[in-house]
C-alpha cells in the first residue's frame, strides 16, 4: 500500500479517536469524521486530479465520466446498461489510478470498498461507472485490462435529432418524477 494510505488510515483513526460517537453524523459512515473532512477530501482529490490533466488521459476520462453521469437524463446514461456484463471483483484498482482515493477500504485482495458507496455522498461517476464502452476502455488502459466489466452489442447509432429527442424526453421523465416524490414527501 501507498506512504499515502497509510498516512490517510492515520489520520481517520486520530479523528475517531477524538470525535465521539455521539456528536456522528448519521449520513457518515464509521470511516468518515466529518462533512468537513470528507468535502475537504473531496476538494483535494480533485484538485489532484486537475493538476495532472496536462499530462494524464485518466484526467480527461474522468472528467469526461463525471460530466456525462450528472448532465445526461437517465434514459441516456444508462443506455448502455443492457449491454454490459460482467461483475465487479472489487480489486480496488479503479479507485486507485494515479492516487489512491481517500474514501477507498481495503481490507484485502480483492475485498476492498468504498467507504461512501451507498451514501448519499458517493460521488455520481463512481455509482454509474461504466458508463459505456469508451468509458470502459479509457479504464482499462490505466489497469491492464483487469477490470471484469465488458460489453456484448451496442444500442443503435443516435443522429444528433434523435439525442436531442431522448435527452429531452429524459428530462421531463425526470422532472416529473421528482415531482412525484416531492408529493409523496409532502403527504399530498
Ligand atoms: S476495476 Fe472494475 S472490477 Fe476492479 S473494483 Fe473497479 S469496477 Fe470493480
Ligand atoms: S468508488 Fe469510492 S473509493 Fe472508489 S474512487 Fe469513487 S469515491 Fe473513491
């Protein structure tokens, strides 16, 4: 393991350590002291990221990643979820091209995790990876091809027409359904 995950195992331990469990946030898991340790995490990772886009691929694949799993409607992201096979092994190897992430577990050859996965705070990319055969491949290059996601067939080809068409049809989907759930939340 990296200097850097020792370093992080640290100081999560020191924060548990002089946090009590009653002061917790419930929306954190045991892993994570703070909202403010982890947004700062955050912060960091990405700024990590940045820096090295001159020079990294990863950089721009993420970034590719991460504006696709939060601008395009459902109906678009998960296109390509028919297609897609395989099962994560949880290697860990995603969460740790270029740094190793600070909200990553591992416990183990393949038995690692993310400690904000099933949070509210798991960060959309990581949730919708991968998103499509590019998405995938841009990955792969990073690992030697050891991640156990791959794809059979691809949906049709979409004209710029026809995106437009789907993206919009998404988003009204969407909105409705939020207000569905608003109404439901209110009791109407
Ligand atoms: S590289 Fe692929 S198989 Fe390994 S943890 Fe990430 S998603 Fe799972
Ligand atoms: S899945 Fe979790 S540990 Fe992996 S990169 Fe995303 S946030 Fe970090």
């Amino acid at each position: 393991m990296t200097q850097e995950k020792q370093q992080g195992g640290r100081v999560l331990h020191v924060f548990n350590n002089i946090i009590s469990q009653g002061t917790k946030d419930p929306d954190l898991p045991p892993e994570v002291p703070s909202r403010r340790w982890m947004y700062w995490q955050m912060t960091r990772a990405v700024a990590k990221k940045v820096v090295r886009a001159p020079f990294s691929l990863h950089t721009w694949a993420a970034l590719r990643r991460q504006l696709l799993a939060n601008i395009l409607p459902d109906n678009l992201v998960y296109r390509y979820k028919a297609y897609q096979h395989g099962e994560c092994n949880r290697c860990g190897l995603c969460c740790k091209i270029q740094f190793q992430c600070p909200f990553f577990v591992d416990e183990g050859p393949y038995n690692t995790r993310c400690s904000i996965y099933t949070t509210p705070h798991a960060p959309s990319a990581c949730l919708k990876f991968p998103l499509d055969p590019m998405d995938l491949k841009l990955l792969q290059r990073e690992i030697g091809n050891a991640c156990t996601f791959y794809y059979e067939g691809a949906p049709q080809k979409l004209s710029i027409l026809d995106f437009a068409k789907l993206y919009a049809q998404g988003v009204r989907q969407q909105l409705a359904k939020r207000k569905l759930k608003e109404a439901a939340d209110s009791g109407d």
